[in-house]
C-alpha cells in the first residue's frame, strides 16, 4: 500500500546533521526537477526583492525570516522529513512513539508530497524550508503545473501493484491524479463532522481538523499491520478498526471516494 500524504506548514526549526544531498533522496528520478526548483527558490528568496519574493511565496512580511532561511537550503543542516514536517496531522501521527514494526511499514509506505522536493520519505533528509504548492518562481513558473509533468512516473512506479490510500490536500493531489486501472485502487478521503442539535442531525465537512483525523487514520492503520491489497481490502481495514466509512459513487477512471465520519475532533 502506498500512503501519500501532504506537508506541514509548521516545520522543525532547524536541522540538525548532515547538508542536503540530493543523491541520497527517495525517487531519484525527480533530481533533475528537485535541482532546478531548488536552485529558483534559492535565487528568488536571495535576490534582495523582498517584496516580490514574498509575494512569490505567499508569506507575509512577518515572515521575511524564511527567505533568509530558504536562499541558504544547500548549505543548511538536514533532518529527516518525518522530523520536519510537524504539523497537525503529523502531531497526530506521532512517529516517534510508533513501535518498531509500525515505523518500519510507515517507512515503506508513505510518501509526503513538497512544493520543493516533489515527494518525499520519512527517511529522506531534508532541511526546512518554505515553498508552497501555489507558489510561482522564476524560470520555472506555477510549482502545481511543473510538479503535474514530473511526478507522474515517479508515483506510478512507487504505487506499483498495491491500493493508493491518498490524503494529499487538493492542490498537492493536482499534481498526480492517478488514470485508469491505478485509479480504481485509489481512495481518497473526506472526513465529515457529525453532531446532533435540538434533535437534527447535522454533517459538516471539516477543514482544518481533518489533518488529524487523518493523522490517526494512518497511526491505525500502521499499529494494526493492515496489508490490504486492493481498494476494498482498504475500506474494510478501515471499518475494522472501527471508523464509520461510507463510498460515495464509483465513478470508472476516478479515485474511489470515502467519506470518513466523526463525531469528535
């Protein structure tokens, strides 16, 4: 199974060993487009036009400390990604206190989708930056669209055989929409919040929240071992572990579709 998840906003302040090499990432096939965004980011966040480079970005002038951080990421100490990444859904994941087999399978399984690097492992070391997915940068253009040309081979290798368990947010899942046959062993998920008010039961889709609830999906699924082989082993991994799921429509040549229903957040 192949877990894609997306990156955090929040990032470890600071690495802590070795600079970055690119030879030494996961999917090497994606260096040539790593090398080229990376030196583009680099040259945008030193370029001394602060504004345009914020703008760039998405940053606001509060904010002006990631350009002195990012025109210096080939010179910066690194960290493992699963180190990096430190927001919600990765505080609910909670790596670090998974036990030895269920941090072995997440090492296998999961791939983090990056404005900057393309796809990652958790094992990868990386050093923090910040390049969003929306991001334009010179010479290279709209990150969404340069991503959408290089991913694909890279991810459909990754995949394989195996179910897709895809919780990237949308504009990371833009980059690579798995077609045909691999679609029908994708899922994605939605998580809905349910509650009840004078006697009316209500869903609401929820935002910023569903990164934990998918957060803990994972966790689960890795402390359980589930191996599941198909879309459907996945779905009933899922209700196996006591999550309410409900499939929406399978559309033919689409990623299959699940609701994921919560009453607490």
């Amino acid at each position: 199974m192949l877990i894609l998840l997306p990156p955090s906003e929040g990032k470890a302040d600071a690495g802590a060993g070795r600079r970055l090499d690119l030879a030494r990432l996961s999917l090497p096939e994606l260096n040539p487009a790593r090398e080229e965004v990376l030196a583009a980011l680099m040259a945008l966040s030193g370029s001394g036009d602060e504004a345009a480079a914020l703008a760039a970005l998405g940053l606001s002038a509060g904010q002006r400390g990631e350009l002195a951080r990012n025109a210096r990421l080939d010179r910066a100490a690194t960290a493992s990604a699963g180190q990096v990444y430190t927001g919600v859904l990765y505080e609910a994941l909670d790596l670090a206190t998974l036990p030895a087999p269920a941090l072995r399978a997440a090492r296998r399984s999961v791939l983090i989708s990056s404005g900057l690097w393309g796809a990652v492992r958790l094992t990868d070391r990386i050093p923090p930056y910040r390049c969003p997915i929306g991001a334009r940068l010179p010479q290279v253009g709209a990150l969404s669209a340069y991503w959408r040309r290089a991913l694909a081979p890279a991810l459909e290798s990754a995949a394989g055989d195996g179910p897709v368990l895809d919780l990237r947010s949308g504009a990371y899942a833009a980059t690579w929409t798995p077609r045909g046959e691999r679609a029908g062993r994708t899922v994605t998920v939605r998580v809905l919040h349910e509650r009840e008010t004078d006697g009316r039961v209500t869903r609401t889709v929820v935002s910023h929240f569903n990164k934990a609830t998918k957060g803990r999906l994972v966790r689960d699924l890795l402390l359980a071992g589930a191996r599941p082989r198909s879309a459907a082993g996945l779905v009933t991994a899922l209700r196996d572990l006591k999550y309410t799921v409900e499939e929406q429509p399978v559309t033919t040549g689409r990623p299959r579709q699940l609701d994921v229903v919560v009453t607490a957040l």
